[in-house]
C-alpha cells in the first residue's frame, strides 16, 4: 500500500510548448472585471495583471519605471532618426 502511494504521489509534468498568447498586455484602455471571463483578445492582459497580483507587484506596468529619463529621450531621438532615414 505505501509504494502505490509513492508512486502515485510522484506525478511528472513536462513543458511541452510555447504559444502565442492574443492581445496587448499594456493596453490601457480595457477593463478587467473580477470573476468575469475575459474576451479571448484580451487575454494577454488578464495573464499580466493576475500574474503581477500573485507576486504583489502593481497592476501598472510602465516603461518610465525601467528607462531613466535620459535614456528614454536617447530612444526617442533614435526613433526619430530611423524614421527620417525611411522617408
């Protein structure tokens, strides 16, 4: 009885792929209800916010948290210069 409850107890998982998950996960404009399902193109943001809840993280995620200010205006003028060179 204990070894069938050993191996019983051992269950494996495997990660078997990856995949694409719809929607923009910074999209502000949409409106996550609780215990609502959510519409299929807006699942990529469902699994943002719950995740960053789960880890006691805010819900907001910004890209001004990550670049310091420089930085950012360096970005912006490298944007820029690609644009230019496209035209």
């Amino acid at each position: 009885m204990f070894e069938e409850a050993q191996i019983l107890q051992n269950c494996l998982s495997v990660f078997d792929h990856w995949v694409i998950v719809p929607g923009d996960p910074l999209d502000k404009s949409i409106v996550l209800w609780p215990l609502e399902t959510v519409p299929f193109q807006h699942l990529a943001l469902e699994f943002v916010v719950k995740t960053r809840h789960r880890k006691g993280m805010s819900e907001d995620v910004s890209i001004n948290k990550f670049f310091y200010k420089e930085m950012m205006v360096e970005l912006a003028q490298q944007a820029a210069d690609l644009h230019q060179q496209m035209i």
